[in-house]
C-alpha cells in the first residue's frame, strides 16, 4: 500500500475554490480514526448532512435556480437544473470533479495498490459517500469486506450459465443484478414496516453487497461468453480491480493498473446521465439498490451512452481496416466525413454537457503514453484525436467537437489481450455502480421523495403560449 504520507492533501489542495463549487461544505482528511469503518463514519455524517440541506431549504426554499424553455423541453431538458448529486459535479469546460478533487488531484491523493500509482476505486467510493481522503487502512479493510460480500448465490449463476451466448453481455448484466433483488435487505426491511430514518442503513449493505458481486457476476458472463466458462475464486487478499482482473482472467500488473484506473474513472459524471439519473429515478419510488441499478444498466446500454466504447472500437477497426495500418491524415479526415455522410455520429467524440476534451480521456491518454506509446491502434486513435475535431467543427452540428471518456478505453484494453468488444460497457457498468450506488445510501439519508417533474402536451403548451 502507499505510504500514508503520500495520502497528506497540500494546503493549495484544500484552499482551492472547488470546495465552494461542489457544494460540498467541507473535505476533511484524517479527521477520522485511521480504523473507523465507512458506515460508521457515515452514520456520524448524515446528521450535519441533513442540517445543512435543512437550514439551505428553509434559507432559500423558493430561490429561483433558473428558468425552463420551451427548447430545453424538446431538447432533452439540456441545462435545466432539477437535480441534487452530491458526489460529483461536471463543469463544461474542465470536466469532473469528484467531491470537488479533479482526476489528476484524485490520481495524487488517494490510496494505491502497493507498487501502484493509480487510485484504487475503493478509496474513490471511500471519497464519494463521505466527501473525505481515506486512509490505507481505510481502504484495506474496505477492499476485504467487499471481498467478503463477494459471491452470489447460484440460482444467479444458473441463471447466468443458461443464457445464449448471443445474448448482450449488458443484456446478461441488467437480468443478473434484477435476479439478484432476492438478497435485498432493503426490500425485505420495507416489507417489514422499518422507519424511513432507517432506510439509508439497508441501502447501504445493499450498496456494499451489489458493488462487491458485480465483478462475480461480470466475470461470468465474459467467462461465458467468451472463455471456458470457469470462473476463479475471488482473493481476499486482493484489491476490488485486481480481484476483478482474476475473475476475468487477467494477471498483467499493467493490466490491473488499467483497471484500478478504469473502474475509478467511469464512476460517477454528475446526476443528469442516463444511467445516474435513471438509478436515482427508480430509486425514488423505493425500488431497492438492485432493481434501480438495473434499470440505469438499461440506460448505460445505449449506444449514445455507454455503448459507445464498443462503438468506438468496432468504428476505429473499421477505419483501419479500410484505410490499411498507415493511415494519412487525409484517409482518417475522408472516413470521418464517410461517417457523417452516412447519417451516423462518430462514436466517442461529443458531450451532453462537456465542451472540451474530457479529462477522462486525457487521463488514459496519459495512461497510454506510460505504458503503450509505440501501440499501432493508439497511435490511430491519437491520430483521429488531431483530426475529429475539425472535421466535426467543419460538419457544424455537434456543439462539443472533442473526445468523450469512451474514445480511448477500447485501445488501452485491446493492447492487454482484452478484445471483446460486446463487453466492454460491462465494464463500465461495474465501474458506475460506485457513483450511483453513493448516490442512492445519500438519497435515503436526505429522505429525498418519489421523482415526478411535470409534464406538458403540445397542444397544452400551444394554448399557454398563444393563448389559444
Ligand atoms: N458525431 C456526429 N454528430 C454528432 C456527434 C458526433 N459525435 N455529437 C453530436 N452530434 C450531432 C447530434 O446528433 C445532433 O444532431 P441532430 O441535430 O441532427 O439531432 C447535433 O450534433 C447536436 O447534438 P449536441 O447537442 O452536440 O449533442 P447531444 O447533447 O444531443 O448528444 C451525445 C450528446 C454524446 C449523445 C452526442 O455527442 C453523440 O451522439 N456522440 C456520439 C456517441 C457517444 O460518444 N456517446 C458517449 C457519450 C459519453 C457517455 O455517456 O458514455
């Protein structure tokens, strides 16, 4: 593990602004004993937590957050602010904070593996749910109760292993987290009449429980799908990455780094994605953890959203295939313009929000160039990096011309032996289960109420507007 020196945050760290802008009120590190438990250390938040949204409801209650147009109404409710997400927040122009700490200050601050120098994501969940740095300990003995919560029951097994092989790994992921809704506890304390001041507790082991089975389930399936069907024993000794590097089969420390990277990146992008807003939604009407996580899973599958690593990989092989190993510049601007032509969007590049490269995608270019830089896909993909966004800008639709997290992972996964495309949105699905998983136990202990905007028909927006 990583000294716990390396873990002290630098006072400039601290002082910056971005405190202010999560709307976070404080970060504290090593404020806790270096043993505490993450839900007890929880338990003795929520209080100040449910203070704070107390006193800032009844301070500025009726404060008007902005106004809705007619066009934000057909256009994906874009910029309307109706959400509370306390994990994250994503500026347009300079990407995800996670607790107000960008990628690179979390890739210094939180703990590694031993030898590691990426974040491992327990420490990341450790950051998201308390707003605090964890300690090496902290981290360690998260990564052991995971371990320990890690099996699942066998008629989720059975049902995994009857699965066509034809069936979408995402298709296999969303049906085994909704078989797995047998094991709620939240469920079963509803059932039996819990107070609401205890809901946050059962969605936390629920939480904890999904998170710690979904590399169980995910490497089923890939082991399915694509290998002998055999799936090791989880190690208690490893960290969450690595124990999921195991189950697929991977050993590659590179590869294992990849994946603490991986799984930590992908976790969490503010509340108004599909999949995070899709879990908080469900999650409103006290669906438990496995039945809302589901149904974000649904959404994650969507090639506009987190299908879109597939679609990338697929998109970038054809190019190669098409235009030979030694692209020019001209062949790469002429197929991205094939694309276009064809009605399709190039997948990767774009952003609902983000109007700048996302640093999701820098971060595993930086990954790249440590660890891959003479790869002949990553240098294609560096290559479209030069050229998309004109094309895009030329094309003059799309108001974000730069890459998305998605344009990258394909290739770092790729140069390590991991080439099955139809998988790869598994792989963030495990990842985002971090994010919205926090953002549920936060939902429960704020006692936020079932989600219900209000919608109107075009001939009743017609009659508000003209008066007709
Ligand atoms: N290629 C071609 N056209 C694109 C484009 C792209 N990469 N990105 C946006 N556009 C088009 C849109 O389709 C839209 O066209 P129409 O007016 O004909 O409908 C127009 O540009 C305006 O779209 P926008 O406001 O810039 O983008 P949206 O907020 O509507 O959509 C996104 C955002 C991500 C769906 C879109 O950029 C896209 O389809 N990108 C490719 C798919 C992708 O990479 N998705 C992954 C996003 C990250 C994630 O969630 O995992």
């Amino acid at each position: 593990m990583a000294s716990a020196l390396r873990l002290l945050p630098t006072a400039s760290l601290l002082s910056s602004r971005r405190f202010a802008a999560t709307g976070f009120n404080s970060v504290r590190c090593y404020s806790t004993a270096k043993s505490q438990s993450l839900k007890d250390r929880l338990r003795e938040l929520i209080p100040e937590k449910q203070a704070e949204v107390k006193e800032l409801r009844a301070k500025y209650g009726s404060k008007v957050m902005g106004e809705t147009t007619v066009e934000m109404m057909y256009g994906g409710m874009r910029g309307i602010k109706g959400l509370v997400w306390e994990g994250s927040v994503l500026d347009a122009d300079e990407g995800i904070r996670f607790r107000g700490y960008t990628i690179p200050e979390c890739q210094k601050l939180l703990p590694t593996a031993e030898g590691g120098e990426e974040p491992l994501p327990e420490a990341l969940f450790w950051l998201l749910v308390t707003g605090e740095v964890p300690t090496v300990e902290q981290v360690k003995s998260l990564s052991q109760d995971w371990a320990a919560r890690s099996a699942i029951p066998s008629y989720v097994e059975d049902l995994l292993d009857r699965c066509p092989n034809t069936l979408h790994p995402m298709s296999q992921f969303s049906l085994a987290i909704t078989a797995l809704q047998h094991e709620s506890s939240f469920a079963k304390a509803y059932q039996s009449g819990v107070p609401k001041s205890q809901y946050w507790d059962y969605t936390f082991e629920d939480a904890n429980d999904l998170i710690a089975k979904l590399p169980n389930i995910a490497a089923r399936i890939y082991r399915n799908v694509f290998k002998d069907g055999k799936v090791p024993e989880v190690n208690p000794n490893l960290d969450w990455a690595a124990n999921f590097a195991h189950l697929l089969g991977y050993k590659d420390p590179k590869f294992l780094e990849l994946m603490r990277l991986y799984l930590t990146i992908h976790s969490d992008h503010e509340g108004g994605n599909v999949s995070a807003h899709t879990t908080h939604l469900v999650g409103s009407a006290l669906s438990d953890p496995y039945l809302s996580f589901a149904a974000g899973m649904n959404g994650l599958a969507g090639p506009l959203h987190g299908l879109a690593n597939q679609e990338v990989l697929r998109w970038t092989m054809k190019m190669r295939e098409q235009v030979g190993a030694e692209a020019t510049d001209e062949d790469i601007k002429n197929f991205l313009w094939k694309t276009l032509k064809s009605g399709q969007v190039v997948p990767g590049y774009g952003h609902a929000v983000l109007r700048k490269t996302d640093p999701r995608y820098t971060c595993q270019r930086e990954f790249a160039l440590k660890h891959l830089p003479t790869d002949p896909l990553f240098k294609l993909v560096g290559q479209i990096y030069n050229i998309a966004p004109g094309v895009l800008t030329e094309h003059g639709k799309t108001k974000n011309p730069y890459p998305n997290v998605d344009a990258h992972s394909g290739v770092l996964l790729t140069h390590y032996g991991f080439v099955e495309q139809d998988f790869y949105t598994v792989l963030f699905g495990v990842s985002r289960a971090l994010g919205v998983m926090n953002a549920l136990i936060w939902d429960r202990a704020l006692g936020l109420p079932l989600e219900r905007p209000k919608s109107l028909s075009t001939a009743y927006l017609k009659k508000m507007l003209e008066g007709k």
